[in-house]
C-alpha cells in the first residue's frame, strides 16, 4: 500500500526529473491513491511543497555526509526518498526515527540493500545535525540570479519576506452576488473547513481544507462561485469597467479575468494567440449566464490581427515568468531562466494603440520583478494615472503602480501599472 511519503517521492520524481508542475502531478498520484486518508493526503502535500521550496539546500546537506560519492548518481526513486526524509528531518515535526526507516526501506526497494545501508548512514548524520532556519534553507536554495532579481526589485529584507512563506496557499473563490450571505451557506455546508473573506478582493473568499474539488461546490455549476486566485481577482477588478464601456483583455487566457469584465455590464471582447483557451473562455463565461462581444486568436507581437476597434479600456494581463506564484508553484524556482521581456513590450505597445481618447490602461503580471514591472512599462506612450477602481485604488494609495505581494497582502506576487490615453 502506497503512504503519505511514497506518493510525495513519485510526485518529486515527476516535477524535477520529467519538468511537470507539481500541483498536476499531485492531484494525479492524489486521485489515484483513493485508499489514502485525509490526514496522509495532507502530509503528502506538505511533503511536495515544502521539499520542493528547498531542494537544492537538502541535496547540498545530503552531499555533505555522503563524502566523496554524492547522491546525484542514485536512482530517481532513492533520491527522492531522501529528500523526503531530508525534509521531515530538518523541518517538519516528525520522529527522526520514523522518517530515516521509511525512507531506507524505500531507497532498498528501489535501489538494492547496499545502497540503503549508504542512505541509513547518511540519513542518521543528518538527524544528529543542528536543525537549520527553514527561511535561511528556502533563501539558500534561491538560484543566485533570481534572489538578485528580487532583491532588485523588493530590497534584502523584502526579498527575504517574499521567498518565506512556507504554507500552501488557500484556494481562492470569486463569488457573484452576496458574499457573506455565500460565506455563510459554506460554513454550514463544510463545518470543518477554514473559510474566510478574502483581504483585498471584495469578491473573494479563501478557502482551506474543504476535502472536494472546488468546481463541485454548490453554486459553481450556476455561476455564483468560480474560482479564481485573489490577486488575480484584483487584477481584474483593477481596470475598474463600468456597465455601458466597451472593454478589451488583450491577453485572456481561459478567461478568468474576462469574466469579472463583463460582469460589470462592460461590453467585453477577448483576445489570446491560442484559440483553445478562447473556446474555454466561452464555456466558461456561458457558465456565468454572459457571453463575451467578441473574441479574437490575435498575436499582438506581430500585430493587432482582426481587432480595429478603440475601447474605454484594456487590460494587458502580459505572459510572463511567473515569479509571483512561487508560494504555490515552488517548482519555478528551481527552472528560473533569464528574463526575456521583449513579449511583454511588443504587446504592450500593440495593444495600447485600442485605447481611445480619454479611455484607459491596466497592465499587470504575476511577476514582481523590476524587469518585467517597472522596466516594461517605462516606455509606454500614455500618462500614468490612478487605478479607476477604488479598491485597487486605495491598496496603491492614489499612486499608477502597485505590488501585490504573499507576505503584505496574502495573494500571490502581481505587478500593475494603470494609465490614460489624453
């Protein structure tokens, strides 16, 4: 019978072995281990996040005590056995016993008795080490390219606060209609949940331990419950669109954001380059009883293909690295390439040419780097100007930028700028 922290290694192997995010191969092993309790499905989870935001610290201490032979030439399964064990060892409360004998009969299982007598030994040094702080462990593991990005762009101690969070964050749900009044039919309906309002979406409730997929909750097939991540939400609300503007997501994705656009009565087109999840946005937003204007398979870094019309207002959520989501897809740290921002610039500059007099911009990205924050939209031929929207408006206090960030706020890590066409 598989456990907790075989499922844990098979999803490790996965993610840095074969390039897969960590969330899908964990809700795959997740599904497929049906006989797990909730208590190991649980620890399974904490076990992939928490190895993965310091993996290279925990082969570096592997390494250590593993003398001249090192540990990179073991089979996949055996080593990520070890920085299971590794992992609960330093830091989760766990018998340092009990994580060193499970893990030895898994490396002897995938790699022979000679080899576990190897892992054993390593193993027992390690509980005998002085456990280190879990912060300078996640930091260390940083590569030295994107700590010195972060630090660029949030200052030591901010970059030091960003890479810190340690918990999975809670799923994010965008209610339509009377939050509390939604809130309320959820606590009773999941007693044992945590559900509460979001910080800084007024659409939002956060939510921790339901033990069902979001999409089957009551109201989600009619439209009153999507789900969404608060920032994301935010990024949305941002652009402020009114009942009766014409408005543009130049980069629309599935439509997340597209939805809370035409939710507010704004007549709302959609563009994306991949006309899949154009398909997926119109399922979507028929999930919610409204239907986008238009929809446009549009390239903007070659130009504005079919869209020829101006609007009151344009969202550019732009692609990006995808730093901000670090605190739940830890994963992406330890593929950080370097930065190129020359998308970002071209479709910012195509898709600012649809504003029309008078109208407005909102770019953002789930970045909180300088590079694809502040460096992108330094160039950009309009004015900047507060956000329209008077929530997004007070967070950046009256001010054309904001960041939102895991450890200020509780939402992953955004960048936007808002602007307007003279």
């Amino acid at each position: 019978m598989i456990t907790a922290r075989d499922l844990a290694a098979r999803v490790l192997v996965r993610v840095v072995r074969d390039s897969a995010f960590a969330a899908a191969a964990l809700e795959a092993e997740l599904a497929r281990a049906v006989q797990l309790e909730a208590r190991d499905r649980a620890l399974a989870t904490e076990l992939v996040y928490g190895t993965l935001r310091v993996l290279p610290f925990l082969e570096r201490e592997l390494d250590a005590r593993a003398r001249q032979k090192g540990t990179a030439a073991l089979p996949w399964e055996a080593r990520a056995a070890l920085w299971v064990a590794a992992q609960q060892i330093f830091f989760m409360r766990v018998p340092a016993f009990a994580a060193v004998d499970e893990a030895v009969g898994a490396v002897k299982r995938a790699a022979g008795p000679h080899v576990a007598g190897f892992a054993n030994a390593i193993l027992r040094k390690l509980a005998a080490a002085p456990k280190p702080d879990r912060v300078d462990a996640v930091v260390a593991s940083c590569p030295p390219e994107l700590r010195a990005a972060l630090e660029r762009a949030l200052g030591e101690e901010g970059a030091r606060a960003f890479l810190a969070p340690s918990e999975t964050p809670p799923v994010g749900l965008r209610v339509r209609g009377d939050r509390a009044a939604v809130l309320a039919r959820l606590r009773a309906a999941f007693p044992d949940a945590d559900l509460r309002e979001g910080r800084v979406s007024p659409l939002c409730i956060l939510a921790r331990g339901l033990g069902v997929k979001p999409q089957s909750l009551p109201g989600y097939e009619s439209g009153e419950i999507s789900v969404q991540e608060e920032g994301s939400q935010l990024v949305a609300l941002a652009l402020g669109a009114r009942a009766g503007e014409e408005v543009l997501d130049a980069c629309a994705g599935r439509g997340n954001k597209t939805g809370v656009l035409a939710l507010s009565g704004a007549a709302t087109d959609g563009g994306d380059r991949d006309p899949r999840k154009l398909e997926r946005l119109r399922e979507d937003l028929a999930r919610l009883g409204v239907a986008p204007r238009a929809t446009y398979a549009v390239d903007w870094t070659v130009g504005s293909g079919e869209v020829t019309g101006e609007y009151d207002a344009v969202l550019v959520d732009a692609p990006c690295s995808g730093i901000g989501t670090l605190r739940r897809r830890p994963e992406l740290a330890l593929r950080h390439r370097d930065l190129a921002t020359t998308t970002q610039r071209a479709i910012l500059r195509e898709a600012a040419k649809h504003v029309r007099r008078g109208g407005r911009l909102v770019y953002a990205v789930c970045s909180v780097l300088r590079e694809e924050a502040e460096d992108v939209v330094a160039a950009i031929d309009l004015e900047p100007a507060p956000f329209a929207d008077e929530t997004t408006n007070a967070l950046a206090e009256g001010k054309s930028t904001l960041r939102l960030l895991p450890h200020v706020h509780g939402t992953d890590g955004y960048f936007l700028a808002s602007f307007r066409r003279a």
